[in-house]
C-alpha cells in the first residue's frame, strides 16, 4: 500500500518537523492537536522557517507552497478516518498516548498504521491497549526532524514485519535513514549514547579534569562533532538527566546507566544548559575561554626521538615528527628518557613501575593525522625536559596538547570503549543489528564513525583491555565487559 494519506496527531517540536518532512515529499498530512492554537502557531512557524531558507536560496517559494498546501489543519481526532497512516507526536505519557489509539482503533480503517514517536515510552506498553497491537510500530524521529536523517523503526513485540517493512519504505523514500530496533529502554541512540554523558560526567565528578578540557579532548582530540558538556548544555540538563533517569530506571538500576548527583544537582539548582543561560558553561559571560586547557607553547624540540615501526594509526602519527626532528627506529617510541604508548587502559604509573621508565601515555583519536589537538599523560618520573620535548613535539606537527592527570583510560578511551561496550552489548542482547547501530550513531548522534566497525578495525582487545582496567580500578559493575566482546578476544 502506498501510503499518500497521513496525520500527525501533536503539533509541537516534533510534530510539525515530521509534518513538515512528509508534506515534502507529495504526502497529505492532517495537523491535529487537542490546543488547536497549537496548530495554528506551528503552521505560522513552519511558514516563516520556509521563507527563511528561500531567503538562503535553499528553495523555491514553489516549494514552500506544495508544503503548506499538503498541511491541513484538523480540531476533531474523527478526521482522520481515511488516513494510511498516523504518527503521534504528543507529550511523553503512556496513558496520553494510549488513550490516543485507542481512540484512532475506532476512527481508522483496519490497514491504517499506528505510529508513536515516543522517545522512551516501551512500544509493547502504548500497543497493549489495542485490539490489533500488530500494527503499531514506533518512528522514533530526531530533532530537528526535518535535518536529522536517522528513524528508528521500533519493533514492539506483536508488531507485524509488513508493517515494519512498509514504514521503513516509506521513512526511507523522505531521504531518511532507517534502523531497526526492538522496543527496549532508550531504542538504540538514547541507550548507546548514555557513556558520552554518564562516564563524561563520572570523569568530572572525580575532578580528573574540568569541562572544557573533557570538551576539549573529546571533540578536539577524538573527534567527536561536540563536547558532552556542550551537547548537554544545548541538549538541555533537565531533559538529558530525565533520559538518564527512565533508562536507568527502565534497566533495573544497572549500574551502567547509573545518572549523575553533578546533573541532579545542576537541574536542581536551575542550571539547565543554554535555555536558562547557565549549565556547564556560562553563556552570560561570553568570555569563557576553550583554549585554558591547552599547554602554553614550548618551542625547544628534541634533536633525535626513537620510534618503533608499525602500521598502527597512532604509529603513523608519530612519523609526521619526522618533519621536526630526526628519527632512530627501534622497539619503543622514545623521547629522552620517556617511552611513549597510546593508552589501553593502565595508568602511566603502573607502566613505567612495570618497565623501570618513565611514560607518556596518549589518547585515542578517531583520526589521530585529521584532530586538532592530542590529550596525554606523564607518569610521575617523567623530567620536565622531556615533558617540554614531547608537548612541542605535538605542537610542531599542529596539534594542540592536553595534559591530564593519569588514571585509567584517560579521557577518550574511556569513554570511547565504555560506548564501544554499549554497542556490542545492545547487538548482544538483540536490541538491533551491528550495522543498524552503526549507522543509527553516526545519524542520530554524528560520531564520527560507527563504533562497532571502529572496535572492529582498531582490535577489540583495545577496549576490553580499557574496560578491564577501569573495572579493576573502580570495582564498579558498569565497567563490566560485553560477553560479545569476550567472543571476539
Ligand atoms: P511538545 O511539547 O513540543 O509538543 C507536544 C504537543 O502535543 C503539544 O502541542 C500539545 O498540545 C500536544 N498534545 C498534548 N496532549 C495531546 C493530546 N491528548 N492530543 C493531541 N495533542 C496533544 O513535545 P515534543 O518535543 O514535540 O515531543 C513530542 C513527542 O516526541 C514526545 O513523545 C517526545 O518524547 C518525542 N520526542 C521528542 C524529541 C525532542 O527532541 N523534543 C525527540 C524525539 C522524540
């Protein structure tokens, strides 16, 4: 069935972006809302947001015209008797929503597809209210829905495949990207995606390092689009300490999704992130100053530095120092004294008590040649000399220094691998497919590469080792390891 006809019941954020995206592509929707004003004022919305991108050159005032006219307002549920397909986009309360299709069951003809696009409600709960659970489905679409190419597709449990099947069709043909998932706590995005927070969090909670240097290595070093605090800011503090909570909640208090006392204690206090003009950051004070974090710069470089021969992406780029200073091969990378390793876990100290040596440790990157900037760490013996050596070593060949104090994992490995672990178990435990969460990271968050191809082609060992390391550290059952990481060692 081709599905031409459609309601969005809810005109809100969401709503309107998901009415929006299907008007754009020839799909009548009908626009329902229990405040009718709602309506009027997200259509008023939508209409100055198209002249804007006509202002930008973005598109014609032709399109703008097909996607109002393919709106219609609607005041009563009862309109939307001929509709193929309804997508309910209103607040996030199960017995709202049930109450919803239970009404729509009796309006809509029996192939007419029931949606939610409920970000953390179980679809299994919202069907159990109906006398044909198998044609509800979730459409969990990102906000703004109209830029966010990612929809899960949400499997509760007696949804039929054609359904699915037909949804994915459909959301695809908008120029969406489609993932699979089951109807568990958090679908896959708000559960993966939990240690970019929580372990964010957890790592300024121990005063291991301030916000804007775990901004700083995780966006400049590792690669991510944004820091977490940041996201968080704009996210809202509120909002994202809720997701934590009903997942958290939703596991049966694992400790993995264990929320933050630092984010029950900012929403607490009112400090919500940009909305409320404070959160992590300042924003009235615009003075707020990324570049603290970085190392001041050392100018005196080493003449000679040895390093081992390897392949390895962090190998590669140590043989970018050949452009500052000559190079001796042998098994270690050295500078002085001090013996440089990209982290797997243990601390700078256990290694250099291991080798009688001091060490330097570096963190992970996505793309160690593309960051801007490198986070690392000294084991205690290491000289001030060789501290100057190696930081203006990173320095010559471009790259911004972090220095963070050493415990167990840095920064980004830690919580790279403590993500890496979500993964694998969310492909474990059958919540979607490795690709499916693939691509639902990069769409629906931006990482900059799926995590499961990442652990796949940096070795899995390398965060099981991280993993096991903080596990030892900590004595915390949310370092624990994936048993689908355990198959692959
Ligand atoms: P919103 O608060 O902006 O809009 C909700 C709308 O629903 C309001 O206009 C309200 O008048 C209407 N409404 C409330 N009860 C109703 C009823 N019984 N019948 C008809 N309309 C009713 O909310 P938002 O942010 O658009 O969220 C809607 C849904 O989408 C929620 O389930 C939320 O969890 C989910 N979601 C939200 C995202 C976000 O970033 N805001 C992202 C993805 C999903």
């Amino acid at each position: 069935m081709m599905i031409s006809n459609m309601a969005v019941i809810g005109a809100g954020t969401m709503g309107i972006g998901i009415a929006e995206v299907a008007a754009a592509h020839q799909c009548r929707v009908k626009l329902y809302d229990i405040d009718t004003s709602a309506v009027t004022a997200a259509i008023e919305g939508l209409s100055l947001r198209l002249d804007k991108r006509i202002a930008k050159g973005k598109i014609k005032d032709a399109d703008k015209q097909a996607v109002l006219t393919n709106i219609t307002a609607v005041d009563k549920l009862t309109e939307l008797h001929d509709c193929d397909l309804v997508i309910e986009a209103v607040v996030e309360k199960l017995s709202v929503k049930q109450d919803i299709f239970k009404q729509l069951e009796d309006i809509c003809t029996e192939d007419t597809l029931l949606a939610s696009n409920t970000s953390s409600i179980s679809i299994t709960a919202i069907a159990a209210c109906l006398q044909h659970p198998e044609r509800m489905l979730g459409l969990h679409f990102f906000n703004p829905a109209p830029i966010m190419k990612l929809v899960e597709v949400i499997a509760g449990l007696k949804t039929n495949q054609a359904v699915l099947d037909q949804a994915v069709e459909l959301v695809t043909g908008w120029g969406k990207v489609a993932a699979h998932a089951q109807s568990t706590p958090g679908f896959i995005v708000n559960r993966v995606a939990r240690p970019f927070y929580g372990e964010a969090l957890k790592i300024k909670q121990e005063q291991l390092a301030d916000v804007h240097h775990i901004d700083a290595a995780l966006k400049d070093a590792a690669g991510f689009r944004m820091g977490p605090f940041t996201l968080m800011d704009l996210i809202g503090i509120d909002v994202n300490y809720q997701v934590s909570q009903t997942v958290y909640q939703a596991m049966f208090n694992d400790p993995r999704y264990r929320p933050s006392l630092l984010q029950s204690e900012m929403v607490a206090a009112g400090l919500l992130g940009r909305k409320s003009g404070q959160g992590f950051y300042n924003y009235n004070q615009p003075d707020d100053d990324d570049s603290l974090c970085y190392e001041s710069s050392q100018k005196q470089t080493p003449s000679q530095i040895q390093l081992s021969e390897s392949n390895h992406p962090f190998e590669q780029l140590l043989s970018t120092l050949q452009s500052v200073c000559s190079i001796k091969t042998g098994s270690l990378n050295q500078v002085g004294d001090t013996i440089l390793f990209q982290t797997v876990g243990h601390r700078a100290e256990t290694l250099a008590q291991q080798l009688d040596k001091p060490v330097c440790l570096v963190d992970w990157s996505f793309d160690y040649k593309q960051s801007k900037a490198v986070n690392i760490c000294f084991s205690a013996q290491v000289s001030e000399l060789d501290k100057n050596h190696i930081i203006a070593l990173f320095q010559h060949i471009e790259k911004q220094v972090l220095v963070t104090d050493d415990s167990p994992g840095m920064i980004n490995a830690r919580v790279i691998s403590m993500l890496i672990n979500e993964a694998a178990d969310a492909v474990f435990n059958g919540v979607a497919s490795k690709q499916d969460i693939d691509l639902a990271m990069q769409y629906g968050t931006n990482y900059p590469q799926g995590l499961i191809e990442y652990a796949s082609h940096i070795g899995w060992q390398n965060p099981a080792s991280v993993l096991t390391e903080l596990y030892d550290w900590f004595g915390d059952d949310r370092y624990r390891l994936s048993p689908y990481i355990r198959r692959r060692l």
